[in-house]
C-alpha cells in the first residue's frame, strides 16, 4: 500500500484528532457517567427507605387494631 506523505500527515492528524476526543470523553464522560449512577443509586435507596416506613406504620396499625 503506496500512500504519499500528505496522506499519511493527514491521516496522522485524523488520528490524533480523534484520540483528543476520546481521551476528553474518557476525562468528562467516564466520571460523570459513574456519578449520575451513584446519584441514580442514592435516590432509589431513599425512595425505598421512604416505602419501607410507610409498610411498617401500615403493619404496626394493622397489629393493633387485632389485638384491640
């Protein structure tokens, strides 16, 4: 494969061009893909926390209006 030098400088450039892109990506967009997860995690946990307490009030009333 016979290329010349400016297609190869050209390709070169391509190249590194499209490394930065990715090397930005992977400083921007990898941590802020894990944070959005950590957030996303955090809220279900709260979410859950909320629904377990309201189970056990409902629970606690059903107990005491059997024995009552």
């Amino acid at each position: 494969m016979l290329t010349s030098k400016k297609t190869q400088t050209n390709l070169l450039y391509y190249l590194a061009k499209r490394m930065q892109s990715l090397t930005r990506f992977s400083v921007i967009g990898i941590p802020a893909t894990i944070g959005i997860g950590i957030a996303w995690v955090g809220n279900r946990i709260i979410k859950n926390e909320k629904g377990l307490k309201d189970r056990e009030l409902e629970l606690k009333l059903q107990l005491n209006n059997k024995f009552h």
